[in-house]
C-alpha cells in the first residue's frame, strides 16, 4: 500500500488550512497514495483559540474533508478539534475514505515543557484502530508517542502501522526525541510508524510562536525493524512510501517482542 504523510503549517484561518490539505489530497493521490496523513491541529494551529472553532465530527470542516477524501477515493487522517466539556475541546484525528469511518481523542495530553494542553483539552481514553488497503492502523497523537502502550495496544489490535499526528514542540533536543521515539515505538510494537508532523515554521522565515507546539518537521516513516524508510527535514512537503504487511509479519517472527513480554 502507498501511503503520504503531507507536512504543512498550519495557521490560524480554517479555510485556508482546509485549502491546503485539500491540495495535498491532490499531490498524494496524483503521486499514487492511497493513504494521506496531515498532522495534529491541521484545523487550526496552536498558540490561537480553539474552543470557537471546534466542531462536531458531523460539522462543515470534517465534512468537507469527507468529501475530498470520497471524491478522491483516498484516506484522509487529519487533526481537528472537537467539542469537549464544560468549555474545552478534544483533539481529534478524523479518519476518513473508502470504506473508512472513525475517529480518535488523544490519550495523553501535553502537561510538559511548561505548556498544559489540560488546561483547554478534554483527554481521550480508547485506542482506535482502522483497516485499509490489507493494513490495520493504530492512530495516536503527538504527546502519545512518549507511551509505549498505547502503540502495544494498537498492535493487540491488529495494528501493522501506527500513525502518529504531531504538532511537536520545538527546543533542545526535541528533533532528536523525536525521531528516538519514532524508532522506538516501531520496534516496541513491531509496525511501521508514519510520523508526520507540522513542519518548523522558521524554515518558512516565521518564528515560532512563543509557548506553542508549533512543529518541528521532520515526518518520517520507520519499518518495523526501527529502520527510517523516509525522512523530510523541517521544511513542508510531501513524502510518499510503500507499505507491505509481509515486513510486519518477518518482523515478528524474528523479533517476536509482543509474544514474549510479560505483564508486571
């Protein structure tokens, strides 16, 4: 299966952000994909308010990607902000395409590095996982990738690939956490990993907004083994790669971690 992972920056219009994933669609189907990931907070970035444009999964922005993903006959994988309670919101991936429906509230929240995403965000508490093109993907979000079970539990649930949707915080040493635990995730769970992530809007000449996760680049995808198949750097773009379940299945029979852990 041929996936993308679409790195943009997104901004504080919605419209335009939504023009822009839009016209990744388009790229990533023209380019042979029949998977288009976006990252976290393609609705709206971080550092604006998000409880004035969440919205229902069954609201106009989440439609209109519904309809380019139909229209396009791909996947699409976005991150939005959803309606929480008592005035916050919840970060959510919309996944959406052929054959696909479903959606996922972000477990684990970003109480670190002096910024409380508790403060405005409602906490998911499911893992999610979905089926296309003879694959099972696992869906997780920025913070989540610092916790191995959740990747564990996406791959108890058939998971051969977990996307990872991020708007990563940027500072010392984040790029290099990053791509650490990209890798690692890939290995605990014995998937793919498609890391795609906001792009680092200093690459565009634009500082980075003070005490926001504003992205850093680098998506990427990583094989089973732990090895990056792919890898942009911090500015935006387009990467495609191919997916093949049998890499998964010579994966665990050579390093069978998932049948030999031990619960504690």
């Amino acid at each position: 299966m041929r996936i993308a992972l679409a790195q943009i920056i997104s901004g504080r219009d919605v419209a335009a952000n939504l023009s822009a994933l839009e016209q990744q669609a388009h790229k990533a189907k023209a380019g042979g994909a029949d998977l288009v990931v976006f990252p976290e907070a393609s609705m709206r970035a971080f550092g604006n308010s998000l409880h004035d444009i969440a919205e229902p999964l069954t609201g106009p922005w989440a439609s209109h990607v519904r309809s380019v993903a139909a229209s396009l006959e791909i996947v699409v994988v976005a991150g939005m902000f959803t309606p929480g309670a008592a005035g916050k919101v919840r970060n959510t991936l919309l996944a959406t395409g052929p054959g696909v429906e479903t959606s996922y509230d972000k477990v684990h929240l970003f109480d670190a590095f002096g910024f409380l995403e508790s403060d405005t965000v409602d906490a998911g508490t499911e893992p999610v996982t979905f089926a296309a093109g003879g694959l099972t993907f696992g869906l997780a979000t920025c913070y989540d990738i610092r916790f191995p079970a959740l990747f564990l539990a996406n791959a108890d649930l058939g998971a051969d690939a977990n996307i990872v949707c991020a708007s990563w915080g940027s500072g010392p040493g984040k790029v290099d956490q990053w791509q650490l635990l990209a890798r690692a995730r890939a290995l605990d769970s014995t998937t793919y990993v498609l890391a795609c992530g906001q792009g680092d809007p200093v690459s565009q000449g634009v500082p980075a907004k003070a005490g926001a996760p504003t992205g850093v680049g680098h998506s990427a995808v990583v094989s089973p083994f732990g090895e990056v198949l792919e890898e942009l750097d911090g500015a935006p773009g387009l990467l495609f790669a191919d997916l093949d379940p049998a890499v998964v299945k010579e994966a665990r029979q050579q390093l069978p971690v998932l049948a030999n852990r031990h619960e504690f």
